[in-house]
C-alpha cells in the first residue's frame, strides 16, 4: 500500500514538473528525463485523474512519441478514467464533451496497431461519433485489403525504449509477436519479460 502510494506521488510530481519545465530552456535536461519517465510508465500519466487538466501541448507531446512503453496502443483508450465508464449511458451532450476534451488528441492515435477486433469493439462501436469518416474508411481498408495494394498514410508502430537488454531493442517486440501470432502486424499484444541476463568473460 505505502510503495502504491509512494509511485503515484512521484509520478504526480512529474507531471507537476511537466508544467513547469515546459518550454523553458534552463530546465530542459529536468524536461527530458519527466517526459522519458512518462513514456517509461504511462499507466500513471493515462490513469490518472489528472490526465486532463494537464498542458493540451504536453499531452500531445507524450502521445506523438514513438518510445511510450504500451504492450498495445488500445492502452491508450481503454486506460482512461473517462472512457472506463459505461458508454450505454451516455447521452448527446456527454458525447460533445468528449469530443472537446479529446478531440485534438484521436487524430494522432495509432490505429494501425490495434488490431481488428479491439478497433471494431472497443473503439468503433463505442465512439464511431467522434471519428473522421476518412479515419474510419482507412481502417476498415487497412484491414481488409492486401497490404501491398493498400495507399494509406500511416504512422510506424511504438518502440518502448523500456527495454533491459543489450541485445533485444525494443523494434524486436513488434517482429516477436509477429512470429508468435503468424501475422504480418503493425501491433504486438504480448508482454515480454526479460527472465536471464549476464555476460560471458
């Protein structure tokens, strides 16, 4: 409980820092390690009640990084406070609010690394009011059609550098998962643990 409690005040105080630090120069070395501490753990920054209310600019920051250390970019959706509640109950309004909360922020979500069936029902379904139709098309095609036919502009799957081995990079996770599932993947849902290490002499 104590440990529980000591990790989310230090990662409060993160993002505390975040917003100081943002856009100072005298500070950039402090900036840089409280955004690799946020990609390194993001649960805290995307579960916390705090995720809103901080600096949009931070945010997008964060969630256009490429190293955020995810199993899977449905994390993203699924994680936060607001999307954990019960959609059944929404109305028009709580759909416009939203919209304008996170609106900026679907945009540069990775799609193409989720795969079919999280996109269709943890996220289409659910919030097919919120995404662009040509967003929408796109995904659907991504999925259905050959890939060497596909003209999609997509952005490259996450690399975590959250990574304990100097032979494994973290570009590997995506390749292992592939070779796990037998399919030619953007995305990889499998946790990846280092069990051994050592050096020979």
């Amino acid at each position: 409980m104590y440990c529980g409690s000591f990790y989310y005040q230090k990662y409060y105080q993160t993002f505390k820092l975040l917003e100081l630090t943002y856009r100072k120069k005298f500070f950039i070395k402090l900036w840089d390690y409280c955004i690799q501490e946020s990609c390194n753990n993001p649960d805290y920054l995307l579960k916390s009640t705090k995720f809103l209310n901080l600096n949009p600019a931070i945010l997008d920051i964060i969630l256009n990084r490429d190293d955020i250390s995810i199993n899977n970019e449905i994390t993203i959706w699924k994680n936060h406070p607001i999307i954990e509640q019960d959609i059944n109950k929404w109305n028009k309004n709580d759909f416009t609010v939203m919209e304008r909360r996170l609106g900026r922020f679907i945009p540069i979500n990775r799609y193409y690394s989720i795969s079919s069936e999280d996109f269709l029902l943890k996220i289409y379904y659910p919030f097919k009011e919120l995404l662009p139709n040509d967003l929408i098309n796109n995904i659907f095609k991504y999925h259905i059609v050959s890939k060497n036919k596909l003209n999609i502009n997509m952005q490259p799957p996450r690399y975590p550098k959250f990574v304990y081995s100097t032979i494994i990079k973290s570009q590997h996770l995506n390749l292992f998962s592939r070779l796990i599932d037998k399919k030619e993947n953007l995305y990889y849902n499998h946790k990846l643990t280092l069990n051994v290490t050592g050096s020979s002499k």
